[in-house]
C-alpha cells in the first residue's frame, strides 16, 4: 500500500536523523525534504514528530517479534526486544532522552497491543477472562517492561539482553497465570471497560512542541 510505504520512508529517515542529533530537534521539513515528500504528506499521517517516532519504534518492535515466538512478554519476543535495543541503542537513546519520551511511551504501548493481547489470551486459555481486564493487563505489563527496557538504557546496559530477558520471564509469565486465575474467583474487578489509561504513564504535562 502507498500509505504503509510512505510511512516506512519517513521513518527510515527519522532514524537517520536520530543517530545525528536530538529527536527535539529533527524537523518536519528535514524529513520531508530527505524524502521528497510535501509537508502535507506528513501530517497526514501524523500528528508531529514524536507521533511518528512512537509509530516507527512500535512498528519495528512488531517486526522484531516475527523474528521470535511472537510474544515481547516472555520467551524469544523479549530476548529480541532487548537484543535490537542494543544493537539500535543510538536510536533508542535519542528516543528517551526526548522531552517527549511519555507521551510517545504511552502511543508506543497502545500500538504494540497487537504483539502483547494475543500472548495474554493464549496463556488465558479456557479460563475465558473478561476481555476488559485482559486488556488492562497488557497495558500494565506494556508499560512495564516498557519501564525496564528505558532504565536498562539509562543504566548503560549492564546487564546482558539474556539476562534481562531471564529476569523479566521470571517476574512476568507464572505472576500472570496467578493474576489470571485470581481473576477470575474474583468477578467484582470485571466492570473494567475495555479501553483504559495506562497504569504507569506519567501526570499529564503540557504537550511538548515538536519543531516544525
């Protein structure tokens, strides 16, 4: 699709810019002009820079989960998620030092359900939990590993990807199975709508300006 294509031009340009300089201070133009696109080809895709940031990365994490057992909770899923974050740390370094890091943290969660619900449902099995809750578990555990993977960055990267990916196999799958069958001997929580805020997203801030 022209759509698809466009929006995997403009991305590959945006990540050749973020190995250059602050994701604050890529503009609309630079990546238009490197693409050959008009600015109207931009915003109708996207709401500024940080929109398209949240959209690539997810994008490319989706693409990386393919490479595994198809789940960034545990298993292969989050062993590559934690492998490409170092081999691309240019990139996700100038991701979460931008002003807009929550803002594109929240989007970036809401965009890679598509690799988090089926996992959930899968270990959910024939216990058939209220799709509300199972909702609001992935985005719990989205923003949390979300929240590992930015202080693993911080930190330096100390530990190894495998390591990384031991321990949060370790807090996340046999916690899930409990949380699920506790779930469901408790049917007061299942009024929970199916679209909610995210747990751990940050009070909202004045919406950063992107440069234009």
């Amino acid at each position: 699709m022209i759509s698809e294509w466009t929006k995997q031009q403009l991305s590959a340009s945006l990540f050749k810019y973020m190995k250059l300089k602050s994701l604050d201070k890529i503009s609309v133009k630079e990546l238009t002009d490197d693409c050959g696109f008009p600015r109207s080809t931009f915003y109708y895709h996207f709401e500024d820079i940080y929109d398209l940031a949240s959209w690539a990365l997810a994008d490319r994490m989706v693409a990386w989960l393919k490479e595994g057992d198809g789940c960034v909770l545990w298993g292969e899923g989050l062993l590559h998620l934690f492998q490409h974050a170092q081999e691309n740390r240019d990139i996700c370094q100038c991701a979460i030092d931008s002003s807009g890091l929550w803002r594109m943290a929240d989007s970036y969660c809401e965009r890679c359900m598509q690799g988090i619900i089926p996992c959930i449902r899968k270990l959910d099995g024939d216990r058939h939990t209220d799709p509300g809750f199972l909702q609001y578990l992935a985005t719990f555990y989205a923003h949390a590993i979300l929240g590992a993977l930015i202080k693993w960055l911080r930190s330096g990267m100390v530990q190894t990807p495998e390591e990384m990916a031991e321990l949060i196999d370790l807090l996340v799958k046999d916690n899930m199975i409990a949380t699920l069958d506790r779930a469901n001997r408790q049917k007061s929580i299942f009024n929970l709508p199916e679209s909610l805020p995210a747990p751990l997203a940050e009070p909202a801030k004045t919406k950063a300006a992107a440069t234009v």
